[in-house]
C-alpha cells in the first residue's frame, strides 16, 4: 500500500508530531509506505513530482520541532492556483489526480484547517481516497474540539499577557495586545482568561469603545491605573465591520491592535501601547499537549487508512477520537459559541467582553 502525506495551509506547532506517529504507526503494518508530498499539494501540481520517502529514520527526532518538515503553503489550492504572471488563475486539479494515478498512491493523508480541508473534500469528489487531520492554531474547525496547534498559541499568547501585565503596571498605561484568529476568538478568549486580561474582544461579539471606558473607569476607581486589553485580529468595533475592513487593509500586519490603542487614547487621554504577537504565536516547540494530540491524530489517521475509511476527517469529541465525513463538516467553522464555557468563565470574573 502506498500512502501520501501533507500538510497545507498556515502551519502550526505540532504538525511534525503528526506526521511522525503516521510513519512510526505504519511502520507497523506490513507493506506500507509513506510519501511526503512537498508543500501542501504543490508537489502533485508539476514534474517532477514533489514527493519524497518517508521512514522512521526521516522523522527520527522531529516530534518537538516546530513547522512541518514537509513544507506548506496557503496559496496552493489547485482549483485556483494563482497565476505568478499575473492573469486569472489556473485550474490545476486533474493534475492533481494525475499525479495521485501516476504515482499510485491508495490515499492521502491530508493535514489541514479549513481551507486545506475544503480542498482535500473537492479533490475526493474527483476521487482521491483521502483522511483529513484538523489542525489550526485558531482552533475554529466545525469537525473537532480542539484542533493541533491551538494549545501552544495560547501558552504563547498567555504569556505575553502576563509580560505586559507588569510593564502595564509600572507605567499606569492600557496595554492592547493583539492575537491571531481571523473568525474566531478562541486564542483571545483562552488566553485572556488564563493571564488575567481586563478586556477581550473577539471577532464574535462586536465591541463598542463606551464598554472598554467604562470598564477602564471602573478600575480606576478601584485605584487601578493600568490594564491590558487582548484583540483579537479579527475583532471589529460595532457597525464597523465593513469600514474597519477597509481601514486596516492587509491582513495579520497589526490593524485592530493599533485602532483600540488610538481610539482610547483619543478619546481617554490614557496612555496606551500595542504588541501584535502575530507569527511567533505558530512557531517554536509545540506544547506537551499539541504534540501528544499530533500524536493521537497521527495513529487514528493511518488507522483509517489502513481500514479504507476514506472521505472523512478526525475529530477529537468528548475526549474520544472518532471520524466524520467530510460532506458533514466541509465549508463549516466553529466560532466561540454563545454559550462556550470559557465565554461563561469570562464574564463571571468581570472580563469586559466589549459588550
Ligand atoms: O489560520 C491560522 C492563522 O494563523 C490565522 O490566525 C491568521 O489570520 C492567518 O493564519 C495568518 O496567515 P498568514 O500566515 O498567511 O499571514
């Protein structure tokens, strides 16, 4: 049997754990090999093929490394591959089924968050026998309770926050920290709760400015001088979303970070400062609990290989690893819910959400 492998979309700390329990799991089955395929599907896309071998000595000693050692891309969705020339872009996806053919791979495990897995859906509808792994620091697939990636982001993020806390209070200033999640608010809101931030605005509850100031206000009468606000980057003031959109232009380069920081300075007087945490949020060692996660995924994968469940994607649900098909979660992605505990958890400590 004759298995591909890739990782696609942003990476995220914890995918080489993935990749190598796949390889070590299908060491133990007779007949398997594995084959990376080089940045996302890419390698599939033009000769020579961009695949290589896989074994234990080629993950030997990746489990803590960050990154994926297969290489990754988001600009790589055969469907609409853009044109480096310019012009429209291509439809490159019976290339992908040719090389799928040509190289006689009997799946794909395809490791990936939304996009890479409403992608590796289209290419089993053409298809290709296909297992999808979630992962995404965001932590917003619909398939799954928790994605690989989003426990380092927020160990990360966490701890940015506690940094800023004491440097907030030494100089008696409103610190706005800016984090990942372009739909959803999970990295804010886990992070903000567990390092004692004052405000978390996430891209499911549109802010207002009267809410933060009020909020401010409330704990300089308690004497408090300082805070720290943590946005996320996809949160947006009320009614503004659209213009806000337009404002701050070009994604992941700090644009809602910087707008809080301004607008209360502007309109309190507070002296405020901005860190947009942006990458360093996807990189470094993963976290023990990412990598022992990527581990899990890794071996339910090659186990679904290896019973032909192709079509489908793993989920993590209650504590338990099962599969769902992909036609049931494509094109779906789980924002913070109304009724999300840690939303719960929030308010009942007195964190202003915006609101
Ligand atoms: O989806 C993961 C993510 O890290 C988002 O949180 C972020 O908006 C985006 O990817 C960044 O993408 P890029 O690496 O292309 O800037």
């Amino acid at each position: 049997m004759k298995v591909g492998i890739c990782t696609g979309g942003g990476d995220c700390p914890g995918l080489n754990s993935i990749i190598r329990a796949v390889v070590r799991h299908a060491a133990q089955f007779e007949n398997v090999e594995l084959w990376g395929i080089k940045d996302s599907f890419n390698g599939l896309m033009s000769e020579p093929y961009g695949v290589r071998k896989l074994d234990c000595e080629t993950v030997s000693g990746i489990l803590m490394k960050g990154g994926t050692i297969l290489g990754t891309t988001n600009a790589g969705n055969p469907f609409s591959l853009k044109n480096p020339g310019g012009g429209d872009p291509e439809d490159k996806s019976q290339k992908v089924i040719k090389a799928y053919q040509e190289l006689n791979l009997d799946g794909v495990i395809v490791i990936g968050g939304d996009g890479t897995q409403g992608i590796a859906y289209e290419l089993a509808k053409l298809g290709m026998n296909i297992v999808g792994v979630p992962k995404t620091i965001d932590n917003d697939l619909a398939s799954t309770d928790q994605t690989v990636g989003f426990d380092t982001a927020v160990e990360v993020a966490a701890e940015a926050i506690a940094r800023l806390q004491t440097t907030a209070e030494s100089h008696e200033r409103a610190m706005v920290l800016e984090v990942m999640g372009r739909n959803a608010g999970h990295i804010a809101l886990h992070s903000g709760i567990a390092s004692g931030a004052h405000v978390i605005l996430l891209p499911e509850i549109p802010f207002s400015y009267e809410a933060i100031i009020q909020k401010l206000d409330e704990r300089k009468q308690r004497g408090k001088h300082h805070s720290v606000i943590v946005v996320a980057e996809g949160a947006y003031p009320k009614g503004g979303e659209e213009s806000f959109k337009v404002s701050s232009g070009r994604k992941n380069l700090g644009g809602v970070g910087h707008m809080v920081a301004e607008e209360l300075f502007q309109r309190t007087n507070i002296e405020t400062r901005v860190t947009v945490l942006g990458h360093i949020q996807r990189g470094g060692v993963p976290s023990h609990v990412d990598r022992a996660l990527g581990t899990a995924y890794g071996v339910k994968a090659m186990d679904l290989v290896m019973e032909k469940k192709f079509g489908t994607i793993i989920a993590l649900k209650g504590g338990r690893l099962t599969e769902i098909d992909y036609q049931d979660v494509a094109g779906k992605f789980r924002p913070v819910p109304a009724d999300d505990l840690y939303l719960q958890a929030a308010k009942g400590v007195g964190i202003c959400l915006g609101q």
